[in-house]
C-alpha cells in the first residue's frame, strides 16, 4: 500500500505550482489524471525540446502521471469531465477565478453536487478579495509578500529574484498539505469542499519573521542579519559557505580562528560597528578558510571548536554524482529517458513511476478503464474535436 493508494485526481493545471502539487501526490500513490488543453501545457514548450517531444521541464513537474488532453472548449467536453470528476475523488485547478464555473464546474457546483469531492483552486491571490483578478506569477508573489522587502530594508542588501520560482513551489506544497488534510477529513465524515489556496498567503506563511515584523521589527543588529550566514569565495575559485552568523556568534568565530584580537578590534567591538564592518569581517574568514588544505578539513575544524557548520558550492549535477545522492536515491529515471527528483519524502511506498508520456498519450486508456467507452465512442469524441494527441 501506497499511502494514497485508491485516490483518483484530476489535474486541470499547468506550469508550475498546480502540476508540482499534484505530481506529490502522484508519488504519494494517487492516480492522476492530467488534462492538458489542445495547445498543451505551457512547460512542454520550455527548452531543451527533446525528440520525445517531453521537455525536462515537463517531465519534472509531471512524472507519475497519466495523459489526456480535451478541449474544454469544444460541445460535449464539460459533460466529459463532469463524468471524470464523478469518478475522481480531489479536483486541482489553477485557472483565473471563474473560468471553470463558465464551463459549470466551479467549486460551488461541484462540491454540492459531490459533498466528498476535495476542490483545490490554485492562485496568485485567491478566490476573494479586490486582487483576485490580477495576473500573478512567482516573481510577482515574491514582491508582493514581503520577502524580497524583507532582503531590501530588514537585512539591508538589494533585493534580488529567486533563481527558482520559490512561490510556486511553496504554494505547490501547501496546496498538496491541505488536500491530504481535507481528504482525511472527507474518509472520517464523507465530506470534502473546496480549497482557496494562494500564492502570496503561502509565501506570507513560510515567513518565520512576519510576527515579529508585525510586532515592531528589530532594532541594531537584529534586523534580519542574524540569518546572515556568509559565502565565502576563495582566491582559487572555490565557493564555500558557512551557517551561522558571524555577526551575533563572533565569540565563538574568534575562539575557532585562534583570532581573540577580533573582539577587541574597533570594527567589531559593539554590534553597529560589527554590521558597518561585516564585509571586513568575511574577508578575515576568507583568509582563514583559504588556509586550510581542503574543505572537508575547514568544516571539521569549524564544527569542533564552534556552533557554526559549512558546505561546498555544488551544482545539481554534482550533487546526484555525489556518495549520498547515490544512498538515497535522489533521482529517478522516466519513460523518456529523463532524471526526475525521485520523491518528496522517503517511505511508505513514496516516489515517482517515472510515467511521462505526450499530450493525450492516455486518452484511450483512461477513457476506456474509467468511464467504460468503447473504441468508437472514443473515435465519435476525437472527431468532435473533444479529445487531441500530439501524435
């Protein structure tokens, strides 16, 4: 038994953060069935495009999974998914407040009509409110949440986008918490309902200072540097990195380094001078680092005589090569020959089949295994234009 073993999801999202939720539940053991549109999921146009026609990008965001695309659009297709829906037990969609209601399966119709039916709506700003029509994308949730404020004014250095799209990956994740919480909820009284989940609420979440922001903030040192753990980059190029911050623990630096002038030192006596000066201070540890004769000495040393840890700079090719991403077994391979982070926990039968396939590569299958039709019902819809393929 998979943990979600007997769940049936239909997944009516695309990019990013609906196809990340619903591919953690898919290797939790939930059969999923993605419904793309004619045109595809946008991430399958995202580069490198294979011979398979299955961009990593893609195949990342939806391993485990099965494939259908209809035109949601064409006569004839809402009463299809409606007859999918009746056989699914969770619905995840991340379309613009009110387009699936156009088609009437919004979260209201559908969770009356289906009361154990769990209805996951995915967006930037929610279902409700004045901003709820806006257009939003991660960088957008990272502005508008606060978290990049909190680089720009709390802890004082430019505010830069994420390399990654952390919105959509935290909203993918709470959203994945919060359908496994209301089916549980739906086993116990056979009542499910609808989830209004939103980007920049879950970026307001994952915040572990907005209390005490609200509270007043931080006076002298305390704003924001105490999470100021500093990259050290060395004169040969090496990059390395230290947890912990220089600034509030410097005794404990001073001890590790055999350096007791640091804290006599004018720069770093008081915490105000310690902040004007803490570019000084990291080149005093990068010249300390760049004495030793590998990193894995460095750490040793650091960790024993400190609460401080460390780590090498490594890129994800480097860490799957690596003895520990081999243990664990990391990655996964799919169909279509492409690695895949294996699984978001490790246990009880969790992580990916490794399924990817075309656009409406398992029309037929699904069709057929779930709703009963027959080859030429499934022919009448292709000709309707209901159902597609990229073949």
């Amino acid at each position: 038994m998979r943990p979600l073993d007997g769940i049936r999801v239909l997944d009516l999202t695309r990019v990013v953060a609906g196809p990340m939720c619903t591919r953690i539940l898919a290797d939790q053991g939930a059969e999923v069935l993605k419904v793309e549109p004619p045109e595809g999921d946008l991430s399958r146009t995202f580069p490198p495009i294979p011979d398979t026609e299955v961009t990593p990008y893609f195949a990342q965001q939806n391993a485990g999974k099965r494939f259908c695309s209809i035109n949601l659009a064409a006569p004839g297709a809402p009463d299809l998914l409606l007859d999918l829906i009746a056989q699914c037990d969770v619905v995840v969609e991340n379309f613009r407040p009110g387009v699936m209601a156009k088609y009437g399966l919004g979260p209201d119709e559908l969770c009356e009509r289906f009361p154990s039916l769990v209805y996951c709506s995915i967006t930037g700003f929610g279902q409700t409110g004045p901003w709820a029509k806006r257009r939003a994308y991660a960088p957008i949730g990272h502005l508008e949440s606060g978290l990049l404020y909190h680089d720009e004014f709390k802890v004082g250095r430019p505010a830069a986008q994420p390399a990654v799209v952390l919105g959509d990956a935290v909203t993918a994740m709470m959203a994945a918490s919060s359908i496994n919480a209301l089916l549980v909820q739906a086993a116990r009284t056979d009542k499910g309902g609808h989830l209004d989940v939103c980007m920049v609420e879950s970026l307001v979440y994952m915040q572990e200072w907005v209390s005490t922001e609200l509270s007043g903030g931080w006076e002298g040192i305390n704003n924001g540097a105490c999470n100021e753990s500093p990259i050290l980059r060395l004169p040969d190029g090496q990059v390395w990195g230290m947890a912990g911050s220089p600034l509030a623990w410097i005794d404990h630096l001073a001890s590790v380094m055999g350096r007791p002038d640091l804290l006599t030192d004018p720069r770093f006596e008081e915490p105000a001078t310690r902040m004007e000066n803490y570019d000084d201070l990291v080149t005093i540890i990068v010249e300390w680092a760049a004495s030793f004769a590998s990193f894995d000495a460095f750490r040793v040393e650091l960790e024993a005589g400190s609460p401080f840890t460390a780590a090498e700079l490594r890129s994800i090719n480097d860490l799957a090569e690596t003895d520990w991403a081999i243990d664990r077994g990391l990655m996964a391979a799919t169909d279509v020959g492409v690695d895949v982070p294996a699984r978001p926990a490790k246990g009880a039968g969790i992580g990916t089949t490794g399924h990817v396939a075309a656009r409406g590569a398992d029309n037929h299958i699904v069709l057929s295994d779930i709703l009963g039709l027959d080859a030429a019902a499934i022919a009448g819809l292709e000709s309707a234009g209901v159902l597609s393929s990229q073949a």
